[in-house]
C-alpha cells in the first residue's frame, strides 16, 4: 500500500511539474483571442499577470462566450499573460539569459524565438529544402537559425521531423494538430487594426485559408507569411483568407460577414477631389465596380487596391469603376460620369510652343474625342497613362492622343492639323557641324518627308520619338528619319548628306590602339572606301554598335566591326586592325595570374602565334569575348578562351601554362575547412595538388566552382559547383572540405 501510495504521489508531482511548464502548448488563437481581444475590451481574466485594460469598449455576447472559452483553455496549460508595450505590442516571459549588455543589437535565443513566435497546431506548407530529426521544437529553431537560407521552421511531433523552409510561413500556414510553426524574424509589433474594413471582401491574390479566432489572429498569421499584404475574415465560420496584394487582386466588394483589411493603408483625408473630371469616362482598364456613396468614397476604395491608379463614378447608380492605368484606355465624353487620376496635373498648360501648325502625327493613336482647342486636348494627354504627343485638328475639333512622340512614323505635312508633343526641344539647330557630305547612313530608316534643308530635317527627327540620325537628299529635299546612329552603315553617295544628332569630331587620339598586320576576322557591319586609319576611326564612331575595325592597305577598305577584335586575331600582312577603346598597359601585374603546366582545355574563341604568354595575354585583352588564355611552349601557340579555366577546369600538363586574365592571389582562408568531412557530389571535375591550400586556389580559378573535396592519402582535389551546408556532409576519414565563401 506505502509503495503504491509513494507512486501515485511521484506521479501526482511530475505531472503538475509538466503542467507548470506546459505552457509551449497553449493554442496561439486562444492567446490572441485573450490578448488581442479579451483585455484589449476590459475582460478580466482569472490568469497569472493578466488584466484587462480600462476602456469604455464592452464585449458583445457571442465575444464573452469566446473570451470564457478561451480563459478555461489557457487555465489548463498556466498561460502567463505577456509584458506589454502600447508601442511595441507584446512581449513573452522567458527564462533564457538575458542580452549581453554590451552588445549594441543582441540576437535574441532559440527559446526568445519560439516563445514569441511560435504557432501551435501550425504547419506552414511548402517550400521545403532539408528535413531533419530534432529533439524538439527549440532545437528545430536553433539549427535554422544557424542556416542562412532558412526562413522558418514546421516541427512535427509524431516522428520528431524539422523542416526547414526557405520562405517565411512557408506557402502559407495550415491547421495541422501535433505541428509547431516558428518564423524567425515575426513581427510582433502593435498593428493599428483601423485599417479594418466591414462588410467589404477583398476578392482573389489568395495565398491560403486558414481558421482563425478573429481578425487579429488572421494579421499575425499574415504578419508571419512571406508576399502577405491583407486579409479578409469571415465571422460566421472564423476563416482567414490571406492576400498577396493590398485589396486582393482587384479590389473591394460589399459582403456581409466579411472584413478586410490591408496590413498597411491610408485613412487621411480624401483632399485630391481637384482631379475629378466631370462629364468624362475612363474608358476600359477596368479591376473592380463596387458600389458607393459618392467619388470621396470611391477614393478610399482605390486608395485600398493596389493596382488602383483612377476611377470613374456613375452618378445613376452610384457604381465606382476602379481602374489600374491612368486615364483607363483614354478618355470618353459621358454625361453623368465622373473619372479622376489619383495624381494628376492641373498646372497651367505652358507647352503649347511645342505645336507644330500644318502637320500631322499619323498613328500610336490611343484614343480621340471632341474638345473645345489645343490647350484641353493637352489637358486630356496628361490625364492618359503613355500620352506623349497629341494631333488637333480644326476641322472638327478632334484631338488625337498619341502614345509615341511624332506618332508611329514621324511628322507629315498635312494643311488644318496641328500637332505638338508633351515635351520638346525648340533650341537653336546647332549640331550641323556632325554633317558627312557625300554619304547616305544606309537602312534603318523610320519615315521620310519633305525638308527645305538639313536644319529642318533636324527639327523633324528632334521630334520623332527614336529618331537619332538623318540623311538629306538634295536633289528632291528629302529628309531620312533614322533609328540608329550612322544607320545600318555609312554609304558613299554623291547628292547625299547624313548627321547624327550627337557626334564626336574630336582629333582622332587613340591610334596607338592600332595592331599592324593583324586582321580582326568576322564580326563585319559594312566596309567603306576610306584614305587612311584615322579616316575609318571616324566612320567608326559614326556608326552604332561599331567597336573596332580592319584597315586593308591595298584597297584602302575599312571594315567595321561590331565586336572587340572581331571573331579572334590573326596574323595578315597589310591588315590594321584596332579596338575603339584598349588597354596598352604592361602586361606584368596579369602575369601573376599565370599558372605554369597546367593547361586550360576546350572554349577556345581562336589561336594564333605569339612571341610569349605577355604577346599571348595582348591579344586576349583585344578580342571581345577573351577571359583567359593558354600558352603552348613548343610553337609558341597562344589559345584564346571564353571561359575562366576553360572547360570543366584546369589540367596538369607540361609545356602549357594558363591564365585567367582576372585571379584572386589572396592568401587561403582555410578556418572554415572541415576534417575528416566530404561534400558529395556536384563534381566539376578532379585534379591532383600538393594540399587543401593549392586544391582550393585551383577552384578560385575555375568558372562556377563553389567549393572543394580534398582526399589527403591520394591528393586529389575535387572542385565542387556548389556551396554545400553543415548538414550536407558526409563522414569521410582524411578528407577535407571547405566552401570557398566561408
């Protein structure tokens, strides 16, 4: 009898033992019931540090029946009501050591972490990257929080399984009895819940539903998903719907039982009623109709939806139209509609110096409509999203909005019709100098009209939205629009004279960048008839895309070129070649990065004789696409390469040495190596080194290589492609691995 008597009392003990501690197992929807709702009404509870707070707010029937219910649960697991803060929210009690004081941001601890934010009877779905087995829940936090790429934790009872997450809340939480939820970076920080819009669903952009206590349950479950914006709760059944955008994914609509509400908006005063456009429709671009009062109420509903930019009010109905661009599609007279940008321009219209009298921009037509003159056919292009030029004509007032400055092609003469762009450059043509008599800037061309000389031609292309060079035709005064500087080239032609709206006439400085009896093979724009080197510089520049070129001396041919050094040197007597912009600085400090036997195989560009590697690393910084090289000894063959390394990495041959044009020499910082540890897999290749210091430089010069395997007994170094985590490797005796950013 003592004997079963000392049990039961031993048992009796740790029993309450684990009660007094149980409070990890409180529901997170009775604790935010208790603290978000209960207190915040006055409710005072029979709980260890709780009181309600001294308000004149009162709990309505159904809320004291969840408020009892919620006291009785907590009662059962010794809740302790948090420390709060009228600024920062709660705080939870933990008996974890406190912050160093002498750390100015202490990070908080695992039990900080959870006790704050844990969610009980949680599972946040998705985005699983590593599971594992933990003791428990703390432990869980803890090796997540030692992973950088881990956002949040689900711990699951039964099997004791971690997983980590590379998302905060996951894909978004799910009830799930015998799982806990932690993100690690919650936000437990007060919410100002006037946000709250009743009777109102946000429709659509649904992350998850999830059961919830009330609406301040369902933000801190949104608080904790990652892309979460707002929320709407359904009172009747307690679910929560969390929104990837503010209003969802179009905006507001009546629904009773519903509230809404986004996690951040905006309650000040509707003062922008000046852009109200009466008598006028936004026509189409339409996210949501809803319902209200009168426009100031129309505002806060697009005020709430984040595409919303503009609205229009129908006066019959009192329908509001949201809508996701300025000015919808354009503008329509309506009577009895209402339409306003939520930012608009009611300055004074000081442009009209831009109107181009007798000309018409043909096409980019977005939208037309009567108007009284130019000045409200302005007002109407900068109320519509990607207006940028305009076309009035008198005939019958119509104004045409454009979407491309000068339309679809460029000004046309046409007797009655004006047209102005919203913006404009009427300066003084002083550009004229960049005139190339004798050549046409072939293709490319935009439109063409009637110009009495090169100056108005000027002006036409000043006017065309892409114009960026013309040729002027003397015998019929034609006027080329161009898309490209120089065109597609430059064309001698007699009769003809072409500019670039920019130029560069500067004395030709850099022909010391000129390679003698090389040729730049390939890689061709056009070629030109040209008296000398410095003559070709300045077609060169003339032209876009031109970057280098090939002089031929017998013919006097200059090819320009629209790649660095062509498709590869190669060795032409009577060919000049040169690069726009080089690099004639010695070549000794790149010699450091030379790596002696050891060959960087395939992605080759070309090859080509040189006295040296120095002659060798020349050509490589000429050519376009050149990052490394490798020099074979025997015949001085110098191979150019496209990839650091090569392809999939270095090899130990004699004769050859390689570089890569860029290294890093820094001595080795092996304090993250690992002992008898291996990275498996992801091999890009092996090779033999003398130690781990040799294996992880012959990774640093070696594309995509992240990490390094090294086996000690027989030497071999095996480059790894990726960074690998603690708990990726694998056991291994006289191995050593490390990443190369540890």
């Amino acid at each position: 009898m003592k004997i079963v008597f000392l049990f039961i009392l031993l048992l009796a003990c740790t029993c309450g033992k684990n009660l007094s501690n149980d409070q990890s197992k409180c529901k997170q929807s009775d604790i935010s019931i208790m603290t978000q709702l209960c207190l915040r009404k006055g409710y005072q509870p029979h709980l260890n540090g709780c009181k309600g707070e001294d308000t004149d707010q009162k709990l309505n029937n159904r809320e004291l029946k969840l408020c009892k219910d919620a006291e009785s649960t907590l009662k059962i697991c010794k809740f302790t009501c948090p420390k709060k803060s009228s600024k920062f929210g709660y705080y939870w009690p933990t008996n974890a050591p406190g912050p160093d004081p002498t750390d100015p941001s202490p990070k908080p601890t695992p039990e900080e972490i959870y006790t704050k934010c844990a969610h009980v009877d949680i599972n946040f779905h998705g985005t699983d990257y590593y599971n594992k087995i933990s003791r428990s829940t703390i432990e869980c936090v803890e090796d997540c929080l030692r992973t950088e790429s881990c956002k949040s934790v689900t711990y699951r009872f039964s099997d004791r399984r971690c997983f980590f997450k590379s998302q905060r809340g996951g894909l978004g939480p799910t009830t799930a009895a015998g799982h806990t939820s932690v993100d690690m970076g919650c936000d437990r920080s007060f919410t100002d819940m006037t946000c709250q819009r009743e009777g109102i669903a946000f429709n659509g952009a649904d992350i998850r539903n999830i059961a919830a206590a009330n609406i301040e349950d369902c933000i801190l479950l949104c608080k904790d998903t990652e892309h979460c914006k707002s929320v709407s709760f359904f009172e009747p059944q307690r679910i929560c719907y969390l929104k990837s955008k503010e209003g969802g994914a179009s905006g507001p609509s009546k629904h009773n039982g519903m509230t809404s509400m986004n996690l951040k908006c905006d309650n000040s005063p509707v003062t922008n009623l000046n852009c109200l456009r009466e008598g006028i429709i936004f026509h189409a671009a339409d996210l949501k109709t809803i319902v209200a009062a009168d426009e100031v109420d129309c505002v806060k509903y697009c005020r709430d939806t984040e595409q919303c930019v503009a609205f229009t009010f129908r006066e019959s109905d009192h329908l509001c139209i949201l809508k996701s661009r300025r000015g919808g599609h354009g503008p329509v007279k309506a009577a009895g509609h209402n339409s306003m940008n939520m930012e608009c321009d009611n300055s004074a219209v000081t442009n009209l110096n831009c109107l181009r009298d007798n000309t018409d921009y043909p096409g980019a037509d977005i939208r037309q409509l009567t108007v009284a003159d130019e000045e409200e056919c302005v007002r109407h292009c900068r109320d519509t999203e990607t207006c940028k030029s305009l076309t009035f004509r008198e005939s019958d007032q119509l104004c045409f909005l454009k979407s491309r400055q000068g339309g679809s092609g460029g000004p046309r003469p046409s007797f009655g019709v004006s047209s102005m762009n919203m913006e404009c450059d009427n300066s003084e043509v002083t550009n004229l100098d960049c005139i190339r008599e004798g050549i046409v800037f072939h293709g490319a061309d935009i439109g063409n009209l009637l110009a009495a000389d090169e100056e108005e031609c000027v002006r036409f292309c000043r006017d065309t939205e892409l114009c960026k060079s013309i040729t002027y035709r003397e015998a019929d005064h034609r006027c080329f629009l161009k898309s490209m500087r120089g065109g597609l080239g430059p064309v001698p032609a007699a009769g003809h004279s072409s500019l670039n709206l920019k130029c560069d006439n500067s004395p030709v400085r850099n022909l010391n960048c000129l390679r003698e009896d090389i040729n730049f093979h390939g890689a061709d724009i056009r070629n030109i008839v040209t008296p000398n080197e410095e003559d070709c510089v300045r077609h060169c520049r003339d032209t876009e895309n031109c970057v280098s070129f090939t002089y031929r001396i017998s013919d006097k041919r200059c090819f320009l070129k629209n790649r660095e050094g062509g498709s590869g040197p190669q060795k032409a007597n009577g060919h000049n070649s040169m690069n726009m912009h080089c690099d004639n600085s010695p070549v000794t400090i790149s010699l450091l990065c030379l790596r002696e036997d050891v060959w960087f195989p395939n992605v080759d560009i070309m090859n080509i004789i040189a006295t040296d590697e120095e002659a060798c690393a020349r050509h490589c910084r000429d050519n376009d696409f050149c990052v490394a090289i490798s020099f074979r000894k025997h015949d001085h063959r110098c191979f150019l390469k496209s990839r650091k390394g090569g392809h999939p990495g270095p090899q130990s041959i004699a004769g050859h040495n390689s570089m890569n044009m860029e290294c890093d020499n820094s001595k080795v910082d092996l304090s993250c190596a690992e002992e008898n540890d291996n990275f498996p897999g992801h091999d890009i290749m092996n090779i033999i080194r003398q130690d781990l210091e040799a294996c992880v430089r012959i990774c640093r010069d070696t594309t995509d290589c992240s990490a390094v395997s090294f086996d000690q007994i027989n030497k071999r170094c095996f480059l790894k492609r990726k960074s690998f985590e603690w708990w990726e490797k694998v056991s291994t005796v006289n191995y050593w691995s490390t990443n190369l950013s540890c």
